[in-house]
C-alpha cells in the first residue's frame, strides 16, 4: 500500500450529524494538529466537505485521508443518516485524486486512539492490572452508546467495531424494572443504549415522568443535566440511573470480551454531565457479577480525557496500517 509522499500530509476528519472536525498530520511521529471546525449541514456529500477542509490548508494537498462517521461503515456505499448524505467511497477518491480513502465507524477510530494515549490522555477510574495480550474495551455514552474492540496481533492491533450499546438490560429493583417495562412497550425492546446515552438520558426522564404522572416536560440531555445540578430530583434520578445502567452494561461487556487488557470510556456525554456522574455507582453495578466481581475488579479502567480522540485514533490507523 502506497505510503505517499513524505512532504505531504495525512488529512483526518471526524464527522458528526452535525459538527465536524478536521485534522492534519504533518510529521507521522506527532499527533494531528487541528486544522479546522466544519459545520457537517453546510455540505451536501463527503467530496464537498473534503474540498472545503483541502482549502483551509496553504501547503501541498493531503492525498491520504481518513474519516470516522458517525454511523454504520459496510462496503463502498456509505449512508451518514443525521446529514442526509449518501456516497461511494470510491468515487470519493477518484474525484479528489486521492491515493488513499479510509472511512470508518467513529467507535472505530476511538479504539484506534487507545493503542496511541498516553499516560496524560487517561484517567484512572479503577485500579488494575492490564493483561498485555487480552483484548481491549472501549465504550461510552454520547447521543448513542457507542462501543469497540481491541486486540493485540502480531506487534500490532486489530480494532473490531461492536454494538454493544444494544444489549438487553436487566432491573434490579421495582423502580428500575418499572421504567424498563415501559420502556419496552414504547420500543420493543430496552437496550442499554435506550437508558445510558443522551437520547436514553431524554428517554428516561420522560419516562420517569409518565410513571409518576407528572406533566412531562419535553427535554434534550443538556437540560436534564442542568435540570439535576439544580436539584430536579426525577433529572437526578435519571442521571443515576444512566450511571448505574452504564456500569452493569460494561461489567456485561467485559465479561463477554474477556478484555482484561483494560477499559476505556469515552464519549461526550460523562464530561457534559460533570460532578453529576456519578463513577462510584457506576463500578458497584459494574461489579455487581456474583461470582466474577472479584475478576472485573482486577481489570483497570480509564477514562478518555484526550481533546480529539478519534483524530488521534485515524492518525494511528493510517501509520498502522501504511
């Protein structure tokens, strides 16, 4: 595979439904530095976005790009469902005369991140000891519950997408099985994603207020959060409850995956929340197994605190895999 010419930089673009950012990498020892912010709406396909970041950059034109989406990535054909667009990715390449087109699912290219952070990117949120040849675990909680895996092959990564936001939940108490009941009559089915992501925060709250017959108020999730700092004690209780879910939903993951090699959050939503979350009942439903609380107890976990993870992750990817 091509590796481009060594006096042109590697472009990076993390596209959201909604907000876009762009990256350059200028020397592959460095991470990418940013280039510019891009409002997803304003294009109406890949090519046109592309041209536009192309524009802001005053030196040779990148001929290797990488993008995470935010959506499922299968094939030639991808669909960004929040932005209308729909592309090939071929073709994408042939009109920016380009060497190299990656897309990818943007949990991809956060599992890509963790084989690049450092010691300053994370925080420790559980202590323990990483198995240097087990899988890796990523997730986190953003407009959807978005999660990968990472295992180690041949000095090497491999980096597998994953929808472990839609596994089913389980109550443990009255409260929480009334909520899931309800839940799954309006949709069918209660995944975890329904409960701990933003739109499951929305979820939630609404729900929490058919259940106690309370007028429902009509809330996105930076309300609700502002809504519990304040004191609302239903938002509260649906930020509890998104902590609690999210934690037996990765406790679930970790044991399915075997991924003693360590535990990686990430997403939006934790750092809008703040002080809100609540980490410590998030790990006692996290080991909340039975029999293999001690198991999940010994594997480390870490909270993602790099600014642009996912830029960083295509980086790694296209020096991985030049």
């Amino acid at each position: 595979m091509s590796t481009g010419h060594p006096d042109q930089p590697w472009l990076v673009a993390d596209i959201g439904g909604t907000n876009t950012r762009v990256g350059l990498i200028d020397d592959k020892r460095q991470a990418p530095r940013t280039l510019c912010h891009l409002v997803t709406a304003d294009y109406h396909d890949l090519a046109e976005m592309l041209s536009a970041a192309f524009a802001q950059h005053s030196g040779p034109q990148p001929r290797q790009v990488a993008c995470a989406l935010a959506s499922p990535v299968s094939g030639d054909e991808v669909r960004l469902t929040n932005a209308g667009w729909q592309f090939s990715v071929a073709k994408t390449r042939a009109q920016l005369g380009l060497e190299r087109l990656e897309v990818m699912n943007d949990w991809v290219a956060q599992g890509w991140a963790v084989t690049a952070l450092g010691d300053d990117d994370l925080q420790t949120i559980q202590a323990g000891e990483s198995v240097a040849d087990a899988p890796r675990l990523a997730l986190g909680p953003g407009t959807g519950l978005g999660s990968t895996l990472i295992t180690p092959c041949n000095e090497s990564w491999q980096v597998f997408a994953a929808e472990g936001g839609h596994i089913s939940v389980a109550p443990t108490n009255a409260r929480e099985a009334a909520i899931i009941l309800e839940l799954h009559r309006r949709y069918n089915h209660c995944s975890a994603e329904r409960i701990a992501s933003g739109t499951g925060l929305e979820s939630v709250y609404s729900t929490l207020c058919h259940i106690d017959h309370r007028t429902d108020r009509t809330l996105d999730a930076a309300a609700i959060g502002q809504a519990a700092q304040t004191g609302d004690a239903l938002a509260q209780e649906a930020v509890g409850m998104l902590a609690r879910i999210l934690g037996s939903a990765t406790g679930d993951l970790m044991l399915a995956t075997g991924a003693r090699g360590g535990v990686y959050i990430g997403g939006g939503l934790i750092p809008a929340l703040g002080p809100q979350f609540d980490w410590q009942a998030f790990l006692k439903r996290l080991q909340q197994k039975g029999r293999f609380a001690a198991y999940l107890r010994k594997i480390p976990i870490q909270q993602i605190t790099h600014a642009t993870p996912a830029l960083l992750g295509l980086g790694r990817y296209l020096e991985a895999t030049a």
